[in-house]
C-alpha cells in the first residue's frame, strides 16, 4: 500500500513538473502565422535601408523577422511582420530612427544592448505591453502595431524601455550613489492609482508624471525620462514641475543619474534636447496617460 502512495506521488510530482514546464518555463514563442506572406524584397529593401543606416551610425542591430532565440521565465509572445504590415513597420521605424537619434553617438556603445526586437501582438505573462527590456540577454523588444495610431506613446515607449537598460548598466557600473529617497514620495499612494479626469495644469497625482509611474520606483524613474525626449511630454512636464517640487527633484536626479552614465549627456544635452523639441510645434496633450508598458 505504501509502494503504490510512493508511486503515486511520484507520478503526481512528474505531472506537477511537467504542468510548471510547459505553463511557466516557456521559451520566448512565435505566435502561429497568420498565414501571410512575408515583406516582399522592395519593402524589405527600404527597411534594410533604415536599419544599415541606424547600424552605421549608432552600431545598432535591429531584428525584425529572424528573432534571437532567448529563454525567459514567463510567457513572451509576438508575430513578426506581415506582408501587410509593411507600410505600418516602416512608419513605426522612421519614428524608431527619430528617437535613436536624440542620442548622443557614444551612447549605444555605453549602453551595450544586443539590440532591439520589432515584433507585433507583443504579449509578456498574457498582458499585451507595447514593450520590455529583457535585461538577461539584452534585448529591448517594442510592439510596432499595438499603438500605431498613437505615436506619442510609441515615442515614449522606446525611450522608457532604454531607461530600464540604463539602470541595469550603472547598477553593474556602481553608478547609483545618488539620493534615492525623491523616488519615495507619495510612493505609497500607488494603491490609489486610478485614471482621474486630466486637469492639464497638475499631475494625475502629484509627484508622479503618469499614472503608471506609481507602480513602482524604476517605472517611475522610466516614464519621467522618456518624458524628456516627447516634445507635448516635455512641455507639460516643465510646467508641472514649476509648482511640484517633488517632480523638480526627480528631474534632477534623472538628468544626474544619466550624465553619470553617459557624460556626453550633461546639462548642455539636455537643453539642447529641449530646444531642438520646442522645435516641433506638435499638439500637447493634458493626458500622460498610457498602458502596456513593463
Ligand atoms: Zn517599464
């Protein structure tokens, strides 16, 4: 009798494993072909154009359709591009470029990504995210469909997943002797979070520059950074700031913490930053709000 408990335990701890296996510890999988057909040559040859070029002048790699394998604990899913997709994939890499090249030349080389992953139904744990930085194998991997028709969160997207890579650089360099506690503030009322109607002359809450950033302090540190790289962000940002000391302190934290990393990027960067933005008389936006991203 006790043979057969010990049996059956065991049979019960394999089918146990095996349901963690399959459930848990997934490979990064390609969702099923919509059956299809790949970018046609000239298409393909204008991307290749885009991406030789970002290559060239900013050592950057950019996988589109034959995606790095790489192993991660939970479910990633994606589609690579579509025939159908392409006029959507070239948008999505113009404005991809424009962003890359806010950025100093040196800094990619100090960033040390593999590069960027440019897939379509981008899923991570079964929650659509227009993105995420895979800091194991240094993968950055942006979701060019999710938010086509809205290209101020694509922009904002692209320059908070570099941030999360930003972080794990100066963590391993010992960059983080800056003052952590601005990042403290208010942190608790991230239990409050909810979408409020948008006064556009204050803050979802004060202290945070997006409903998001109260998830946690690296997603707060993420959407405050990419806030400096959107022109309408921008804008709303230096006002908000004119009267919310506390977002004041974490604009100087960011721009401290990121020349640290990057020294290229002193005060000089970013008020060049800002006037080539102020630039761009694009439409501002009183909402920061936004969803999807990791
Ligand atoms: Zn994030």
């Amino acid at each position: 009798m006790i043979e057969m408990f010990v049996f059956f335990k065991r049979r019960v701890s394999i089918i146990v494993f095996l349901f963690w296996l399959i459930t848990d510890c997934c490979w990064a999988v390609p969702l099923p072909e919509s059956g299809e057909k790949k970018l046609d040559l000239q298409q393909s040859e204008q991307i290749e154009a885009i991406l030789a070029e970002l290559k060239q002048n900013d050592g950057i790699e950019v996988f589109y359709q034959k995606i790095p394998d790489f192993v991660w604990r939970g479910k990633t899913l994606y589609q690579t591009a579509g025939q159908t997709d392409a006029a959507t994939l070239l948008k999505f890499l113009n404005l991809y470029k424009e962003e890359i090249e806010k950025y100093p030349s040196s800094f990619f080389a100090k960033l040390k990504i593999k590069g960027f992953v440019v897939v379509k139904k981008l899923f991570y744990k079964k929650r659509p995210v227009e993105g995420f930085f895979d800091d194991y194998t240094q993968l950055i991997f942006l979701d060019f469909l999710r938010s086509n028709d809205n290209p101020i969160a694509q922009r904002h997207n692209i320059h908070h997943e570099i941030f999360h890579a930003i972080s794990v650089r100066a963590r391993e360099a010992g960059l983080s002797a800056l003052d952590e506690s601005v990042w403290t503030t208010d942190q608790n009322n991230a239990r409050n979070r909810s979408q409020q109607p948008m006064n556009f002359f204050d803050p979802p809450h004060r202290g945070f520059m997006t409903d998001y950033a109260m998830s946690s302090r690296e997603e707060d540190k993420a959407e405050m950074y990419a806030c400096f790289f959107v022109p309408s962000q921008n804008k709303i940002m230096q006002r908000w700031i004119q009267k919310d000391d506390s977002l004041r302190k974490k604009e100087i934290y960011i721009k401290s913490f990121v020349s640290g990393f990057c020294p290229e990027m002193g005060e000089s960067y970013w008020r060049g930053l800002s006037q080539s933005l102020n630039l761009h008389h694009g439409h501002v936006r009183g909402s920061m709000a936004r969803d999807g991203t990791l």
